[in-house]
C-alpha cells in the first residue's frame, strides 16, 4: 500500500464512512486533508482501494460517486500502523 491510499483509508474511517450511507465523495475527501492530488488522482486509488477489498461504493450524492472504509480495509490500517 502506498501513502495516499493509507492517507484515504484514513481519512474515510476517520470521518465515519464506514458504510454505503456515511460515504464520502472524491471532493469531500479532498476537502477533508490537503492531499496536493486532483479529483482523478483519488478516484483512480480508490478504484484500487476498492478491488482490495479495502473500500467500498456508497450511495449516489446528486451525481457524485460515494465511498467508505470497509472492515477489511480498517484492519489493513492496523496491519500498517504495527509495522511503522
């Protein structure tokens, strides 16, 4: 896992989008830690987050996409804290 996936996973648990209806949008991630990325940047980490099994796809926000931490995702942080 690189740094920006860990700074997302983070950023979703630590808002509580831990489920489809607490989900976050690419923007209020953005908006939430100043990441130095664009809009397209997350969402490419996310699709990947998403594939581990580390984030899932929230409920329609208008016509944003939303995501959440998913519990694998939240032990992945674990993992990685107790290796640092």
């Amino acid at each position: 896992m690189d740094r920006l996936s860990f700074i997302i996973l983070l950023v979703l648990r630590h808002a509580e989008a831990v489920d489809k209806y607490s989900a976050m949008s690419v923007r209020e991630i953005l908006s939430a830690e100043e990441l130095g990325v664009k809009e397209n940047t997350i969402f490419k980490k996310i699709k990947r987050l998403i594939a581990s099994g580390y984030a899932g796809q929230g409920m329609k926000d208008g016509k944003a996409n939303t995501y959440f931490i998913t519990p694998e995702g939240c032990e992945r942080l674990k993992e990685e804290r107790s290796q640092a």
